[in-house]
C-alpha cells in the first residue's frame, strides 16, 4: 500500500515508521521544513528509543520518505493518514480542529482515484462528518472514504505499542475502506490483534472514552494516596491489594503528582465540552479534571511543609522534567506547574532531565540546568523527583547525601522504599506511603 502521512510528530512519525516496517511505502509530511529536514539527515525531532534504528533502516530500504509538499504522496496514496495535532482551544477547552480541516482541505485538492482518508488524530465525535463535508465542497465528484482508525501508542514505548497494539479500531461503514485498512495492519491481523470494526462516531468516541477512563484512574489512585497518608496506610499495597483483581488490573495504580502530558489533560477536557454540549455531561470526568488540577498545585505546598514551610533562599533541586520517563515531551508536564509555584515561593530551583532540558529550557524561566543529576543536588536543601526516569532509581543516594546542604527527599513517584531511605539518613517524604 502507499501511504501518505500528513503531520510528523509523536504519532504521525512512529506511525509512518512502523506502516513503513510493515511494508508499505511510506511519505511522512510536515510543513515544518526544518523537522523534515533533520529527518533527512537522519535526526530525529523527539526522543523514542528504538525510533532512530526504525527510521534509518526503513529510508534504507527505500519504504519511507519525508517531505514538506503533500502533492506527490497524496496523488500516489491509497490511504492519506491526517495525524496533526489537535491542542487545546484557547479559552473553551473544545479540541481546535483548525490543523485537522486544513489538512483535509489539502487532500481534496491533490486526491486522485480512490482515495482512503483516515483520521489519526484524536478528534472530537462529529469529525469525520466534517471532513467528509471539507473534502465533498472541493471535489464533489471525488471518490474517496473518511475513516476514524485513533492511536493509542504511549510515549516512550510507542513502537512497541504501535506494533503490538491491545486492539486496532476502525471506524467506517464503507467496504473498499475497511479492505485498505485490513491491508494496512495485515501484519497485526496475522498476529491475531483484535480488530474493532465499528461505524465513525463510536470510533471517535472510544478514544475519548479510553483516555478518560485512564485519567480517572489515576485520579482515584491518587485520591487514595491522599487518604493513605491520612488515615497511616499505605498506597501501594493497596494498589497491589486490588489491582489483583482482574476486574480493576494493576495498570495505571501508580499515584504521583497528577497525569500531564500531551494527551489526557487536552482529551479530558475536549470530552467535558463534547459532553455539555450534546446535553449529557460527563460529571466523573469533570470531577477528575478539577481535581487533578488542584493536585498539581498542591504538591508544591506538600514540597514546601516537607521543607519546613519556609522556602525563601532554599534551593531545590529537582530530577526529572517530562510529563513521564522515555520521552522528551514536556507537554503539560506536572513541572510545569511545581516548578514555578516552589519559585514563587522564593525558592531557587537547580533540575536535571535527562531528554527534556532543551524543550524545558524555553518553557521554565529562573531555573539552572545542570549538566547531571549529581550537579542538580549540588548545596541543595531538598531533592525533589518529579519523574521516574530509570537512572534515578539506580543513584548513589550516599554520594547524593554528601552533595546535598540538607538530606531531604521529597519524592513524588515513589522510586525509593521509605524505610531505606531513613536508614541512610534522609528525611524522606512520599506520596502515600506511612
Ligand atoms: N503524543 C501521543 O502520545 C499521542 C497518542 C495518541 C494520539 N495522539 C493524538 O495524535 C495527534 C497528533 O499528536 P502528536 O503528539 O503527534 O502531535 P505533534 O504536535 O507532535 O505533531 C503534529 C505535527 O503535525 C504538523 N502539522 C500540522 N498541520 C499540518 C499540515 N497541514 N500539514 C503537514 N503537517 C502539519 C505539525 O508541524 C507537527 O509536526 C493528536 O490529535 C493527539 O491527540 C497523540
């Protein structure tokens, strides 16, 4: 099959790297020419691990290309990916389509021939009859098909996630859709993945569905941390105690500082607007939007108590900066709101990440980057951890004790065991823990 894929980031890159691995013949576009550039030289625009290796043997083989003009891909294609972004609207909180309908505008000027268009996209219910209205006004006579296929890839283990997929859904009601779609995962049918066939709305709508789900167990988890630690119980066990049962799963049982990142703060969001305004609220989500906003905001005060409550002149150093390991994405990181209040409160805050610091460097003012994550401990008075990238978990905590001007530890990802910690002499502080 020949593909087309307009919009080369998180999604649009690993999908179009791992289409390509299947077999495909794939064209990743982007009107950013500086990122399409790079990938021509073989940078790559994120960290991924394994993305590299994926991308380089793939442009070797001859499967996969990169360009800023759609014109050749999209004439060629079978399929026409859209998998831009679709951030937050400034203001509402709806998901602004505006790089969605732009993109399907391009297509229905360059299609040719059957021509399958699949949103990639996390979209709003409805899209998919917008798109098709864009692309019917400019080619009234095209022949083409407007399916929902969502991505549910993490970060960090994207082309794991991509390739061994819990499940692949597909959202059309048209036959010669639903073959080029079966031909695209071929590999994954093989593998016996289970396929959701199931008309465009409710495509669109698990996405939705899945992200909140998620967002709202993490929450409840986090609820529970706060109560662990009020009544003298332990979050962790608890989490074990009922993640064991199969009807609850131990995933997404891990409580912290609050989700981030760039998908379940925006999603959340988009489906409490979609809900109010199809007259059937989702009260649950909106609860666990209110409350997780609330949370980020209150780790800095929990920061602060486990300092003693004064933070003037203290210098903190914090490990980590992403909205979770394995990546460089600092969209809505939890940092982003811990970091500045802990400034505000007259702290000076020293942070080492091991990917993010170039992203963070534009988006956190005031904080010194240091160049390890021995340097970021350096004279401080606490160590924060904010994210629980794999080297922090492996630290010389005597080393860190000796470079640190005070031994506390406030770690708000439960990386180290509370009673090791005290044995070596830290005043240590975690969430939910006794
Ligand atoms: N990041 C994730 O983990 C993830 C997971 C699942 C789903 N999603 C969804 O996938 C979509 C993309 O997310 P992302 O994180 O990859 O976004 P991103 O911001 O990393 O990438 C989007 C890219 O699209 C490009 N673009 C925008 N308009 C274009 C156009 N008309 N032509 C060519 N290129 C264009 C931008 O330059 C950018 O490089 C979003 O809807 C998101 O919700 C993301």
């Amino acid at each position: 099959m020949r593909v087309a894929m307009i919009g080369t980031g998180y999604v649009g890159l690993v999908s179009g790297a791992c289409f390509a691995d299947f077999g495909h013949t794939v064209c990743c576009i982007d009107k950013d020419e500086g990122k399409i550039q790079r990938l021509r030289e073989g940078v790559m625009p994120i960290y991924e691990p394994g993305l590299d290796q994926l991308v380089a043997n793939n442009v070797r083989e001859g499967r996969l290309s990169f360009d800023t003009d759609p014109a050749n891909a999209v004439r060629n294609a079978d399929a026409v990916f859209i998998a831009v972004g679709t951030p937050s609207r400034r203001g509402d909180g709806h998901a602004d389509l505006s790089y969605v309908h732009a993109a399907a505008e391009e297509i229905a000027r360059l299609m040719n021939g059957f021509t399958v268009v699949v949103t990639k996209s996390t979209v709003p219910v409805g899209t998919g009859d917008e798109i098709e209205e864009i692309i019917r006004k400019t080619r009234p006579d095209g022949d083409f098909a407007v399916v929902s296929n969502p991505e549910f890839l993490r970060e960090g283990a994207a082309i794991d996630d991509f390739k061994h997929p819990d499940r692949v859904v597909v959202g059309t009601d048209d036959e010669r859709a639903r073959q080029v779609l079966t031909e695209l995962y071929r590999p994954l049918f093989l593998n016996e993945t289970p396929m959701v066939f199931t008309g465009r709305r409710t495509s669109e709508l698990i996405k939705y569905a899945a992200n909140a789900f998620l967002a709202v167990k993490i929450t409840f988890i986090n609820e529970i941390a706060d109560l662990c630690e009020a009544v003298g119980a332990d979050v962790q066990q608890v989490a074990r105690g009922i993640g064991l049962d199969n009807r609850i799963g131990s995933k997404f049982l891990h409580a912290g500082p609050g989700y981030g990142g760039s998908c379940f703060p925006k999603d959340t969001l988009a489906l409490v607007r979609t809900a109010t305004d199809a007259g059937s609220p989702v009260e649950l989500v909106e609860t666990t939007v209110r409350v997780n906003d609330q949370r980020k905001k209150a780790m800095a005060r929990k920061i602060g108590t486990a300092m003693g409550g004064e933070l003037k002149g203290k210098r903190i150093g914090v490990l980590g900066l992403t909205f979770k390991p394995n990546t460089d994405d600092m969209r809505e990181a939890p940092s982003l709101d811990i970091i500045p209040s802990l400034q505000a409160m007259g702290a000076e805050v020293q942070a080492f990440d091991p990917e993010g610091m170039h992203e963070a460097k534009a988006l956190l003012p005031g904080v010194n980057f240091a160049a390890g994550p021995y340097e970021a401990v350096e004279g401080a008075d606490a160590l924060v951890i904010l994210t629980e990238w794999d080297q922090f978990r492996a630290f010389d905590l005597d080393r860190v004790k000796l470079l640190m001007r005070r031994p506390v530890v406030i770690d708000l990802r439960n990386i180290y065991r509370p009673a090791d910690m005290r044995a070596r002499g830290f005043a240590y502080t975690s969430i939910g823990r006794p």
